[in-house]
C-alpha cells in the first residue's frame, strides 16, 4: 500500500471535511450540518443545542443565510454563544450553492472559527432555509441533520427527496402543533422509516423543557465514534 | 500543460466563491442604473475597462512569474476603497483553496503562507493559471471574462432578467474581452523595464462608492 508522505505532498492539504486533523496534527471538530425548509425550527434547533451541550463541549456556529444576517443575529441576540463563536456566511442567494456547489466560503469561515474560539470539539454549520433537495457536501461536514416539521403537511416524508431520504440524522419538529395542524405523527414515522430504512427519525418539541434531547443524544454518539476515529 | 485548463479556471462553476457576489450589479440594480439587458450590457463594458482590465493586469503579471507578493501590493494601491480590499482578499482567500486542491504547486503553497488571510484574488487567479500552466493572456483572459460574468450572473437572479438576454450580453462583449486581456498581457511584459509602474490603475468611482455603501447594508443579497 502507498501512502502519500506529507513532506512530498503538502499542497494536498485543503483543509475540507475529508481531513479529520488539524494543521498540529490534533483530531478536528466534528462538523454537523442542519439543512431543511424555512421555518422548521433549524435555528431554534441550533440555539437548543448550544444551551445543552456548550458547558461540555467547546461549540461554534456557522449559519449561510439567504439573504440576511437574521439567523447569526438571532443566536447572537439570543446569546446562545459568544459573538467570536458565531460567523455568518453570504450565499448570494443561493445557500444550496455555499453548502454544496462551493464550499469555500464555508471552509473559509470554520476555519477562522477554529483560529479565534478553537481548539473547537463541535461546530454546527446552519443552511439557510431552501428546499427539499439541499444537501450539504461531504467536503464540508461529516454529517447532516435534516429538519422538517409537522406544520409543513405530514406528507412531506412521504415525498422524499435527498434531504429527507438520505440525512443521517431527520428531525421532525414541531410535534406539540400535531393536534391544531392535524398532522398524524404515526404516518410520518412509517413513510419515514420506508424512505430512510435504518436511518434514525427524531421527533423533537422545542418548546417543551429538554425537548432537544434526542438530537443531543445523537449528536453524542457521533462525537464518541468521532473521537475513536484515527488521529 | 493543457489549454483546456483554461476552461476549468473561468467556468463559472469553478469553486471559488464568485458566486455569492454581484460585482458591483446589486447596487447598481438598487439604483436603477442596471434595469435590463442593455443597461446590463453598458455596465459590464464600463467595469471590464475599468476594474476589469486591473484584475486582468495582475492576473497576467503574476502569471507571467513576478513576484505575487510584489503584485498584491500593487493590487492594494489600485484598490482604494476598504470594502473591496476586504472582497478581493477574501475572495483570494477561497481561490487559493481551490486553486491548491486543483494544481497544487510551491510557488501556491508560498503564496498562501505570505497572505494567510488572502492576497487579492486577481493575484491568486493569475497563481493558479500558472501553476496550471497557462500563460499571462491566459490569466488576462480568465480575470476579464470574471469581471462581467459576475454581474451579469447577478443580474439574472437580481431582475429576473431572461438568463439568454444575459448571456447574449457576455457574447457581444467578446471584442472587448480580447482587446482587455490583450492589453493585460501586453502591460505585464513591460514590468521588467519599466516596474510595477506599467500596469494600469484604471478606476470607476462610481463602482468604489457603491460597493462602500453596499457593504453597510443589513439585507442584501451578494456579499459584494
Ligand atoms: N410550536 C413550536 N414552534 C417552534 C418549534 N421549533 C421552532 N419553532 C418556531 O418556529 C419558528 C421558525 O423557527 P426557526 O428556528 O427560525 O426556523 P428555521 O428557518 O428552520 O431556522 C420560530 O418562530 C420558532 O420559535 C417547536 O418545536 N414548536
Ligand atoms: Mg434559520
């Protein structure tokens, strides 16, 4: 087997999500990517996850909004984390683009976040709302949360489509509006099992006391997988 | 090296950040200046002989093998305005990243250790169109053809302008892209007798004043 020697090849380093090591040679924070529809709770989600975990673990947020700060200012107002733990990122319209398509901008900003607040253990990377098909880049997270609600029609499982079908995590929020919306939460955890086969379903209510915990739950195995992978 | 190459430096997929920016179209749309394809058309001429054939400049000078630290400050004295020192070098910055993962070389790597938080961008594209081994046209080229691709990119998602009217824009502009790149390539010759003195500092107040205010604005949809 060859193995590139890094005296030979430093170039080859670029810093994406595909190089598990900081420049010093320590394992690099985890990255999470939160992705789905506008107005499903993505940045309430972020907020939550901040307020449970920051006391363990050193967190920074990157949030790509559409066509505002309001998602970095909202954290910010909200403070969830300290100004220097925050970085808003400008998409031009196009968050898909800065999550997918090119991710320089992305890359750029975790790494800046790394330099001032780092060393860092955790950093959640927010995508402005887009649509159903928006999926973040193996380059720039290791993995992905898709949030969805039940306000939002409780076919959305049903349909599909990358976010829903292929995010390792899917997060179906907002469960406390069932009754007034007429969701029927049984239907969507069957058309979501049938879309995703073992891929993990959390149903979350925010606005319940540690309504948060299933996604911190799974944000805590990926952490422990992640720091038993190689240095 | 290949040619082709090229085509892969100035496609406009090419994973740089460009495309989060308007290049001066966002508040040129806001104002009224650009409101269709023909206004569309007489900004994009005005900034490629302006702000475009300095890019186009630098591009081709660093590509020519001039010092790149050398040429980024005279990138700094041809930008007088904060906000776009700040674009340019954010936007150098991200080509550097992909510009490294695409034709990694030495002369990248030593940029990128001198300019840790970006050089310009017209410096880094000229870098990268050498390490990719193209010529100083080349990089004249690719730098030009950015200065009005933006835009008019922009502009499309800005007005709602009929995407073919645009592209039609950017194919009328062809002369003017050859005669920028040429005169590009053509400065950059005469550093060796004359220093960094020969490349041109051509400048659009009006694009420098609005990119200023536009960096203050609290909602907009380009970075720049
Ligand atoms: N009732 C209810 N409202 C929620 C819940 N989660 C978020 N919201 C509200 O939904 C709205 C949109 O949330 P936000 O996090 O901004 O959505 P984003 O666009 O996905 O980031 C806000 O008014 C939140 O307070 C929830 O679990 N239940
Ligand atoms: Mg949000």
């Amino acid at each position: 087997m060859h193995r590139d020697h890094d005296e030979a090849f430093p170039e080859r380093r670029t810093y994406s999500a595909a190089d598990p090591v900081r420049r010093d040679g320590r394992r690099r924070a985890l990255r999470i990517g939160l992705g789905g529809p506008v107005g499903t709770g993505k940045t309430a989600t972020v907020a939550a996850l901040c307020r449970a975990l920051r006391d363990e673990l050193s967190i920074a947020v990157v949030t790509n909004d559409i066509y505002t700060r309001e998602d970095a200012e909202f954290l910010l107002r909200e403070a969830v984390l300290p100004a220097e733990r925050i970085a808003a990122v400008e998409t031009g319209a196009c968050p898909h683009t800065a999550i997918r398509d090119d991710i320089s901008a992305n890359l750029g900003a975790v790494e800046d976040l790394e330099e001032t607040a780092g060393p860092l253990d955790l950093v959640l990377v927010e995508s402005g709302g887009d649509n159903l098909t928006a999926t973040f880049s193996k380059g720039l997270v290791d993995a992905q949360i898709f949030v969805i609600d039940v306000a939002g029609g409780d076919d959305i499982p049903r349909k599909g489509g990358p976010g829903v079908t292929t995010a390792d995590l899917l997060v179906i929020n907002k469960t406390d509006l069932a009754p007034y919306v007429g969701s029927d939460l049984e239907a969507m955890a069957r058309d979501a099992k049938a879309q995703r086969g073992h891929l993990p379903v959390a149903f979350t209510s925010l606005t319940t006391d540690d309504g948060i915990k299933p996604v911190t739950d799974w944000i805590r195995e990926r952490l422990t997988d992640w720091s038993a992978g190689p240095a | 090296m290949s040619r082709a190459a090229l085509l892969v430096l100035a496609d406009g997929r090419f994973p740089a950040g460009g495309h989060a920016h308007s290049g001066g179209a966002e508040p040129a749309v806001a104002a009224g200046r650009i409101k269709d394809a023909h206004s569309l058309e007489d900004f994009c001429r005005g900034r490629l002989h302006t702000a475009g054939l300095v890019a186009a400049a630098l591009a081709a000078a660093t590509a020519a093998g001039r010092d790149p630290v050398a040429v980024d400050e005279a990138a700094d004295a041809r930008t007088p305005v904060l906000a776009l020192r700040i674009t340019a070098r954010k936007l150098g910055r991200q080509m550097m990243r992909a510009a490294r993962a695409t034709w990694p070389s030495a002369e990248l790597d030593a940029l990128a250790a001198a300019r840790p938080q970006g050089a310009h961008q017209p410096v880094v594209l000229g870098l990268a169109a050498r390490s990719a081994g193209l010529t100083p046209l080349d990089a004249g080229y690719a730098a030009a053809y950015e200065a009005v691709s933006g835009p008019a990119t922009a502009a499309v998602r800005l007005l709602s302008l009929d995407p073919f009217d645009a592209t039609a824009v950017l194919a009328r502009l062809a002369p003017d892209l050859d005669q920028t790149a040429t005169a590009a390539a053509a400065t950059a010759a005469r550093i060796s007798d004359e220093g960094f003195d020969a490349l041109p500092a051509a400048s659009a107040p009006l694009l420098d004043i609005t990119a200023q205010q536009h960096a203050t604005w609290p909602v907009r949809l380009f970075a720049s």
